[in-house]
C-alpha cells in the first residue's frame, strides 16, 4: 500500500529497518538542542505529513531503547493520527528519568505504524452475552 508523505525536515523519511520491522523510526525536527528535564513532557516536531487512506490510522509509539537506556517515553501513547488530519507530527516526550535529557535535531524519538481499522455501530441492549472472563479486570486471568 502506498501513502502520500511530505517531508519538510532535514531527516529521512520514515521507513522500516529490517524486514520484518513492524514501525518506522521517526525522527526530531528541532532548530536548536532541548533539554527535558525530569518528570517534563514536550511536543517535539518531526516535519513529517501524511494522507492515509480512509480506513487507516497511524500510531505512534515509544522506542524501546529510549525507555529503557534513558527513561523516555511517549504521553498519549499509542498516538493516533487519523485520515482526514493533515498537519505535522508532532510527538509528546516525556522524560520519567532522573536525569535531563538533550533531544537533538534528527534523534530517533518515535515509531510510526500504520494499521487498517474497522468503524463500529453500537447496538444498544439491555445486557450481555456471559462470558468465562465475567467483569474480572487487572491480573483476573493470571500474572
């Protein structure tokens, strides 16, 4: 499947690693060096836009590494673009380290994965079907 994209940045374009990468790293648009500082969130420009056709989104996702070398993360995770948006990219850091950590133009600070979805109607009844599960919630089913 192919998907419009504009790259205004001076990175490259997203695109998958191995064969069987799943995400594209996405890379910091940024003029100057930023400092997050601990326990700081900030949106952090990619110059990357895109059109999915309808039926898709784009998520975006926290890499690995970040998170467990340097204590960086993404709010609002998995970050979901949708169709019909059109603007930049742009990707919620956060740091939960104890240490401040520079984010520098062309760092990898993201993955973006495209998936196809499926709209729902709800039909509205007066109960549900029983279930094995029940309303059993966090850790019912084991550790």
């Amino acid at each position: 499947m192919k998907v419009k994209i504009v790259n205004k940045s001076n990175n490259p374009t997203p695109e998958y690693q191995t064969d069987f990468s799943a995400g594209m790293d996405i890379h910091a648009f940024v003029e100057k060096d930023i400092c997050l500082k601990p326990m700081h969130r900030m949106l952090i420009p990619t110059g990357i836009y895109i059109e999915l056709p309808p039926g898709y989104e784009a998520q975006i996702r926290p890499r690995s590494g970040l998170a467990v070398k340097h204590g960086i993360t993404l709010l609002n995770t998995p970050g979901t673009v949708d169709s019909d948006y059109r603007g930049e990219i742009k990707v919620i850091l956060i740091n939960l380290s104890e240490e401040e950590f520079i984010i520098r133009n062309g760092d990898r600070i993201g993955q973006v994965i495209v998936n196809k979805f499926e709209k729902v109607e709800w039909e509205e009844v007066g109960e549900l079907k029983k279930s094995e599960r029940e309303a059993g919630g966090f850790g019912s089913t084991g550790t």
